[in-house]
C-alpha cells in the first residue's frame, strides 16, 4: 500500500465523550465515530466520570474507524491521543482504579486551594508552574484527598489523569506528556520537570506520578488490547498531548497572533508562544504545546455550551419536547428564537458562572446571575442574554491576553458552537476580531493526528496544518454591533465585579 491507502487516527478524550477520526496524509478526514459518556456523578462542588467508562468509549470508537479502514482497504499507520486536561484518579499497584477520575468541573478541594495560597507565594508558584491556582488543578485535588480520604491516598499506587490510564490500559505503559503534565500545577513548565515544591504541596512524590515523556514518544499496543480495537499490534500508538494546544495545531491557530476559540462542554482562548510564560498575576495560563518547543497562553472558562444545555433540559424542557417532536433540534430552535432579538438582548445581561469559573478570575466561588428581568421579557431575550454571556465572559479572557502581551489579531474557531451561525457571528462582533472556522471543527483530534504524524516522519504537523485550514469561512464583525458589544462588555464586567463579594455569602445561605 502506499501513501495514497494510508491513514493516520486522532482520538480525543473529552469530558463527556470519546471521539476517534482517520485523516489520509493530504488531511483529508476519511472516516470518524464518537459516543457520548454520561458523568458518572456531579453536584455543585463534584464532577465525575467513571475511568473504565471512559476506556471502553475509546475501544469502542478506534474499533469502529478501524472497521471502516479495512473496508476501505486503508493502512493504519499511527494513533495519536488527545485528552481533557485536569483529571485526577487514583489506581492499585495492578494499574485498577481505586477512585473515580475527578474532573475539571470538580470543585470540592476549594478550601485545599485557599491553604496552598497561605502555605506559598501564589504568584511565584503560578508563574513556576504554567497553572493558575483553583480547584479544578491536581495540585488542589491530591492536597484534598491526602486530608479528606487519607486512606484512598495510603492506597494508590500512581495518580493519573484520563489519559494516562486509557494508554496504561492499551500499552501497559505508565506515561504521561509534558502537555498533560503541564496542566496539573505540579509540572515546572521552564524545567520540563516535575516541581518540588508543588509535589510538597500536594503531599506526593514522583514515585506516584507517571513518567513524564515529550507529546511524540511512540509506545505499543498490548496484544489484548489490539484484539480489542482491532488493530495490528505494530501500529505506532503515539502518546499526543492536551485537548487546548492540540485545538490550536488542528484549527491552524499556531501564527503569531492567531488565537484558537473552542467552546464546546466548557471554553477557551490560546495563543501559540515560543518559550514559557507564567503569569504571575494568575489570570493566564501556560501550558506545553502540541510540539517539543511549543507553548500556548490563554485562558479556560467553564460554562460554554453546559449553559444551553441547561437551559435546553432545565429552563425550557417544553421547547426540547415540542422541537423533538417536529423532528427538529431543540438548539436548532434556540438559535431561531435568539437571532429575533436585537444584541443586547433587550437590557439583560448572564453570568454564566453555572459550575463556578476559572480564568481570568478563577474563582469557584462565582454563581450565574440573569440580571435586568421585567415583564417585558420572554424566552427568546433569554436564550440571547445566554449565548451573550459565555461569549463576554471570553471577551475578559481576551482582555487579559492582550494586558499580558497576547493580543489575538485573528480568531480560529473550533468546538459544537461552531455549528451556530448566530454564536458564531455573536463571538466575532463580541471579541472584535475575524472568526475564521476551518471546514471540520474537530481540531483536538484533528491535532493529535498531526502529531502522530509528526512523530512518524509522516508529514510536518504545522505545514499540513496551514494546508488544510486555508480553505475556511469566515466571519467578519459588524461594527455597529461590535460597538455596542463594547459598551454591554463595560457593563457585564462591573456587574461580575459588584456580584463576586455576594455569592460566597449565598453559597452559605
């Protein structure tokens, strides 16, 4: 076979789903599958997936593209693995869970991040390690579990995030990127090394951790496990990195001054960069690219498409119920209601802080707020204050970048909004800035192809990358919309400031 049958697999681990696509080396997308993973477990503070759930997810979507390969009469020649940053379990010395893998939306280990800020220097440590201080980090969730469950953590033999154990699982290798690493807040990002400091803080040493490896090392299936995905077991498995720098390398967003805009579950805005960058003032982030020398500053929110989703099954389960009948999509129907009212949304302003927030503020503490309700309003104003407010909230991400030095000039865009015309054209007028959207949107798994590519001598990951986004929409801001974008941004953001102090003193209502 040659380069023309050959296909390369991208697998992106998400928060609630597993996604697996085949790319030909001209990128060209050739087959794809994903199946969604209900949390196993979620409240205010909690937010669970079961590990093995998340496992058999993978299984399940590299042997159905697998499948269509064959059919196809295409050689596999590489997997790469993308994953959600920011997960957390623990597994027994024979590599079996002992815990369920906390999530990013976990934010029990709040008091844990309040002693870590009076036992450190934040800014020195934030700066050191790439990674904000909040609830949402490992650093915060070990520091609980050594105080709140000690005898959970007398018993794990490695902590690992997601990630991590699905590639134990398939390769029976113990290892973790330095992109994965990087989002822990254990990981010092200049020394490509784990901190000592950090590891003190969350009552670990290296010994408990995974070995830390570079996003290309190439690893191998277990004969078990390539049974199961129904793979030769000389297939190349090739470790990848973070879901954010991969959506960056799949959208083409690695320029100069071109950010990646993803919102999916929850959101984010990166900007590739060539050395490491902390941010001691703790609104950013930074964490390892998609490539060895490669790093990629922005910031995460955690309410992004979560918020239409609650408001499709909790607010309006009518419309859910009434769209699905007329065999439509009850988001198809939210967009058509929402694009009837003026930006703005007739004078109501969302926080869309529905599981508290991380960047800039990262605070666990914020709550969602509808402000400015009379009896003049309907659903219709609602449903358009709510996409507005995740996009305003990203417009304080973007002021932060470009405080610190990051300002985007141009905007790639990835994730499940990218489906709405009308969040899409609210983000460009919002934010300012052209949105430009690649003809897939699935840029984390597109990314982690690329990598695996790379790291067969396949192809030039950021060459191919260009290559195959040139050939995007893209959508312009309106001016007089972007203006008054601007006065409503001024307002959304005194508002968040006057609101924080009351929400903690809710929460204990």
């Amino acid at each position: 076979m040659g380069e023309h049958d050959t296909a390369v697999l991208g697998v992106d681990l998400g928060t609630t789903n597993a996604k697996a696509a085949a790319y030909g080396l001209d990128g060209e997308r050739l087959a794809h599958h994903d199946v969604e993973v209900p949390l196993a477990a979620a409240d205010d503070d909690r937010a669970e997936q079961d590990p093995d759930a998340i496992l058999a997810a993978a299984v399940q979507v590299i042997a159905a593209v697998a499948a269509d390969l064959r059919r196809q009469g295409r050689r596999v020649a590489g997997v790469g693995f993308s994953g959600a940053m920011h997960s957390l379990l623990a597994v027994d010395g024979a590599g079996r869970p002992l815990t369920p893998a906390l999530l990013w939306a976990d934010n029990r280990a709040a008091d844990q991040v309040t002693e870590i800020r009076r036992l450190t220097v934040p800014g020195a440590l934030t700066a050191r390690t790439g990674t904000p201080l909040h609830p949402m980090t490992p650093l915060a969730k070990l520091r609980w579990y050594a105080e709140v469950a000690p005898d959970v953590a007398a018993r794990a033999a490695r902590w690992m995030s997601l990630k991590e154990y699905v590639l134990l699982r398939l390769t029976g290798a113990a290892v973790v990127d330095h992109s994965i690493a990087s989002a822990t807040g254990l990981f010092a990002i200049a020394a490509r090394d784990w901190d000592p400091e950090a590891l003190a803080l969350a009552g670990v040493d290296r010994d408990h951790l995974s070995t830390l490896v570079p996003t290309r090392t190439v690893l191998a299936l277990t004969p078990a496990a390539a049974g199961q995905v129904g793979l030769p077991e000389d297939v190349p498995i090739v470790v990848g990195a973070s879901d954010g720098p991969l959506a960056n390398l799949g959208t083409g967003a690695i320029e100069p001054g071109v950010a990646s805009l993803t919102i999916g579950t929850s959101g984010a805005v990166r900007v590739r960069v060539d050395r490491p960058r902390g941010d001691a003032a703790g609104r950013l982030f930074c964490y390892a690219g998609a490539g060895p020398d490669d790093w990629v500053v922005g910031g995460a929110v955690s309410n992004g498409g979560l918020v239409l989703k609650w408001a499709r099954d909790h607010l309006f389960p009518d419309l859910s119920a009434a769209a699905r009948a007329g065999g439509e999509d009850p988001y198809d129907v939210i967009d058509r209601l929402a694009a009837g009212v003026a930006p703005g949304a007739g004078g109501l302003l969302f926080l869309p802080h529905l599981v508290g927030e991380r960047a800039p503020r990262w605070d666990p503490d914020l709550r969602g707020a509808l402000v400015g309700l009379t009896v003049r309003h309907g659903r219709d104003q609602v449903l358009r204050a709510l996409m507005e407010g995740v996009v305003l909230h990203l417009a304080t991400v973007v002021g932060a970048m470009a405080a610190a030095g990051h300002p985007p000039r141009a905007i790639r865009a990835s994730g499940g909004f990218t489906a709405s015309d009308l969040w899409l054209g609210i983000a460009a007028d919002v934010l300012g800035v052209p949105l430009t959207v690649p003809r897939r949107a699935e840029g984390s798994g597109f990314g982690a192809a690329l990598v695996a590519m790379g790291a067969l001598g396949l192809a030039d990951p950021d060459a191919l990358a260009l290559a195959v986004t040139r050939d995007a929409r893209t959508v312009v801001p309106d001016a007089a919309r972007a203006d008054r974008y601007r006065r409503v941004l001024a307002v959304y953001e005194d508002l968040e400031a006057a609101l924080a102090p009351i929400f903690p003193v809710l929460d204990d209502l």
